[in-house]
C-alpha cells in the first residue's frame, strides 16, 4: 500500500511537471528597447527574436513613454545618453508610471555617478557597451525569467526530495530523524508557496499529511517512555528545556553581557522562519534548533513546565499554590515568574533575574519605553501571547478568516506584525545592548479539517485538540486517550479523569449540534494535540552581528 502511495504521488509530480511547461509556453515576454541607434543594434534585436522575445525597438525616451502609456511590456533596454529626454529622465518617468516594471540601463559611460543615480532610481540591472548578445540574453533571464527558473529549480529539487523523504517515511524514525524530515517539509513549503503550480503544491501536502499520520504514530507509541526518563534517542520536552539548554547559554555569556529568554507563544517553525531574515541585520544566528512540547500542547501546561523545569503534575505536588487547574477561573498562566525564578534557583542560577509578560500593544510599548530599567539583569524572560491570540482571534473575527485564508496568508500576516511590532523594537534593542537572545515558544498549532465526535460532562474543558474530565465517550480509534496521566506527567483532577487528544488535523466536537460546530471550526488554527506543527517548535539562539 505504501508502495503503491509513492507511485501514485510520483504520476502526481510528472503531471505537475507536465502543467508547469504548458505555462512556460504560453507566453511570450515583450521587450522595449529605446536607444538613438538602435538601427545598429539591429543584429542584437534579431538575435532576441531568435531567442523567442518579441522586441519593440524605438529611437528615444519619449517614444517609449508613449509606448508604456497605451501598452504592456515585461521589460526595457534603456540608452543612458540619447538626445533630448536622456536615459536618466526617462527612467524616473518610468517608474512614475511604471514602478515595478524592470529597466536595464545600457550606456557608454563607466562614471561612478551615473552608476549611482541609475541604481538609486532602483534599475534592475546595469549593461557598458559594448554589449554582447549572450550578455544581453544573460541580464533578461536574470530580470525577467528569475521568478520562472527559481520556481523551476524548486520544482526539481523537491521531486529529488519527495522520493527521499518518502523512502525515510517507510523507515524506522527517531526524534532526530522526524525533526529533519519536519524542517525539510517547512522548507519546501515556503519554497513553493509562490509557485503557480498548485499540483506540485498538492504533492507536498499529501506528503506532509503522510509525515503527520506516521508522526502521531511515532509520537504516541514513545511518549510514555520518554516522560519516563530521557535516553540517547529522546528529544528535549518542555520540563527539560531550560534546566538543559539554558546553564549552556549563561556559560557562552560573556561578563555583563545580558542574556533574554524570548518566549513567542504559538509560534511555529515555518512562522519562525518568515520573521528570522527581519533580525538578521542586527543579528546571526548561533544556533538553530528545536525541541518537543510536551501534552497537551496548550499554554496551560507547555509553558508552565516550561518555565518551572517539571511536570505540571510535579508542579501541582511541589508548589500547589501556582498550579490552576483546568476548572478554575482566571489565567492558568499567572504564576510563571514565580515558577521561572524557583527553576533559576534549582538550577544553580546566582545572578539577578526579571520577567514581564506581554499581552497587548500598550504593555509592548511600556516595557520599550523602560527598556533601560533592565540593564544590569543577568537574565531576563519576556513573554509575547500575540501570535496565539492571533490564532484565536481568527476563529471569531471574520476580517482575521480573510486577512488569514490559508497558512500562506497566516505565515504573512506573522510576518508583518512582527516587523511593525513593539516585539522588534526590544528586540532591537536588545541588540544595541550587545546581548545574547534566544528565541523559542512553549507549542505550535495545526490548521484543523477533521471533525471528532466526542462526549462529556459539562465540567469537561472546551479546548477542541484535547480533553480532560470524567466519563469521556469516544471511538478509541478516532484519538490518543491516557487513562493514567501522573505516568506522563499530567496531574489528575478526579480520581476518573482521562485525557483525550486529538491527532493529525482532528478537532473534537460535541454531538450537540455537531454539525454546526464542524463547519464552524473547520479550517481554524488549534493547538493541544499531537501534529507536527504542535510538538516540533523552534529554539533559536542569537549573537549579535
């Protein structure tokens, strides 16, 4: 059956492969060339046309201008000394008319200021004459067929990857092994995602949701072991994040240099990566790494163990009084500096420590504007809840659905708080201050599709990716249930509770009006089950540049 899987996904790929040409050559790109002697660049016109452009030759800026007013063109040769309108002034009535359009300045001239107003004005590329064809034709693929023959080369580095990862999948996997193959799968995610081939897009996410289904597998037959203690092949989960990773970042601190633990709630990889190149002026990267959320993969308990280095059972029996549990009223959060300085203590930490949680713009805004009163913390812990709420706020709010359609567009939007933030501003600041930074998040979330019929009291939690309470009813099939959860971690609120958790991208739904319910949560982001996008979250440690 699997065999037969990756033969039908690869009849998939040539059929992509077959789509992508037939756009290729439906189209043939027009070029306008203005140059005062064009008539003796006649021989360079010809050789395009061979080549397959349909070229508009003109003899001066002006005739040009007239040509972009009433017609469409992919790309323009430009002389930079003609009579009348130079090459100069027409250029910047171009991009008046034309901002996007590329312009390729062609001019006799080598002089460093011409070559500087000509860039500034933003032209794609810069030819000396004399030019030769193969030249020429090497500046237009550059300009005009780079979208074209990035996405193609994409194309056939991902079939080269489709197969081995397919392979891999057939395999026996360890945590190493799944966190490669889930990056790799992130990478051609964002690879393709400006492709206009949707079949090759496709042929991606059938094989991520392949990746998934084997994950949840692999996830749920080695959890219990790997709560039971780590070994060699056991990835780092929440409660052992910081007690193991941090001690290793304070050591690498030089003297004075302060250290900022950045914890980015509901963050995903592929998140990450959109809004890693919007720091990379200021910063590199040391180190770029991920670890495991822990269950459920919800706020509640992934960051309460994160910051507390234990179990939220082991919290719940060492300090009782920062454990809420899940029918309490309130925030299930509102103890972590407590839990984060008594983990700073057990692991040997002496220096002065400080944490601030932010939960709105004005909060951002204050601790950018007091900044300053950080200096002289050894460590110091912020937590940033925007991109959960985010994925919150798109289940309620229609104008967040269609601001954030799909994952591309979420991905987007992630992207585009991020560089307006006051989350950049800190971290700017941070780096002036020459300190050292990690990145990292308590869990991810899955874009669910999958409705799971299940039962329960009311006291049960509302939470679609896992449940918790007693008398559960549910297709034994259908999800993970944990009928002795202190074995993982978790503590029991009732001698008969249980937890559920949904896998892949299943949600669960009450049969109280169940179909209303699917269709409403149908394609929204959830978080607290076992999926790719949930357990494997990033750790990223940054110097500055």
């Amino acid at each position: 059956m699997r065999l037969l899987k990756v033969q039908v996904n690869l009849y998939g790929i040539q059929q992509a492969q077959l789509y992508q040409s037939d756009l290729t050559m439906q189209r043939t790109p027009r070029i306008l060339w203005a140059d005062d002697e064009i008539d003796l660049l006649k021989p360079h016109v010809l050789f395009l046309e061979s080549k397959g452009f349909h070229m508009t030759p003109v003899n001066s800026g002006v005739e040009a201008l007239d040509l972009l007013a009433t017609d469409v063109f992919d790309l323009v040769f430009l002389d930079e000394q003609m009579p009348g309108l130079n090459g100069l002034e027409t250029l910047q009535r171009i991009k008046e008319q034309r901002p996007h359009l590329p312009v390729i300045m062609i001019t006799k001239s080598e002089e460093e200021q011409i070559m500087e107003e000509a860039i500034g004005s933003k032209i794609s590329d810069y030819l000396i004459k004399p030019v030769n064809p193969n030249q020429i034709l090497l500046s237009i693929k550059k300009n005009l067929d780079e979208r074209r023959l990035v996405t193609e080369k994409a194309m056939t580095d991902y079939q080269r990857e489709f197969r081995e990862i397919s392979m891999q999948l057939m395999g026996r996997l360890n945590a190493g092994d799944w966190t490669s193959i889930y990056q790799r799968l992130v990478h051609w995610k964002l690879e393709l995602e400006s492709s206009q081939d949707e079949g090759m897009k496709d042929i991606l996410e059938m094989q991520f949701k392949d990746a998934n289904r084997q994950f949840a597998k692999f996830y749920q037959k080695e959890y219990a072991e790997w709560m039971a203690g780590p070994d060699d092949d056991s990835p780092t989960l929440s409660h052992r994040l910081l007690p193991e990773r941090l001690p290793q970042v304070l050591e690498k601190a030089k003297d004075g240099q302060p250290v900022f633990l950045v914890v980015i709630d509901n963050l995903r990889l592929d998140q990450w990566r959109m809004i890693e190149p919007l720091l990379l002026d200021k910063y590199r990267v040391a180190k770029n790494d991920s670890y495991f959320s822990m269950l459920p993969t919800a706020t509640q308990y992934a960051r309460n163990a994160l910051f507390a280095g234990l179990t939220p059972a082991e919290i719940a029996r060492v300090f009782p009084q920062y454990w809420v549990s899940e029918d309490e009223e309130g925030s299930k959060n509102r103890h972590e500096k407590a839990l984060f300085q008594a983990m700073l203590k057990r692991i040997g930490f002496e220096g002065k420590s400080d944490y601030h949680k932010i939960t709105n713009l004005a909060a951002g805004r204050k601790l950018v504007e007091q900044f300053h009163q950080l200096k002289g913390n050894d460590i110091t812990a912020v937590v940033y809840n925007f991109v959960d709420m985010l994925s919150h706020a798109r289940t309620e709010m229609e104008v967040l659905k269609e601001l954030a359609e799909d994952e591309a567009a979420y991905r987007s939007l992630t992207h585009s708080w991020f560089e307006h933030s006051a989350l950049k501003e800190l971290l700017d600041k941070m780096a002036e201050w020459n300190a050292r930074v990690v990145i990292t998040t308590d869990h991810g979330t899955v874009r669910v599709g999958n409705p799971v019929q299940v039962k329960g009291e009311r006291s049960t939690n509302s939470n679609l990716r896992y449940k918790v309470g007693r008398n559960l009813g549910y297709d034994a099939g259908d999800i993970f249930e944990v009928r002795e959860p202190e074995k993982l971690g978790l503590p029991r609120p009732h001698v008969s509770s249980a937890y559920i958790f949904a896998r892949e991208d299943d949600f669960l739904v009450y049969p109280n009006k169940y179909h209303h319910f699917a269709q409403y949560f149908r394609d929204t982001f959830q978080h607290g089950g076992i999926s790719l996008e949930e357990v494997v979250i990033p750790w990223v440690e940054l110097e500055t540049n």
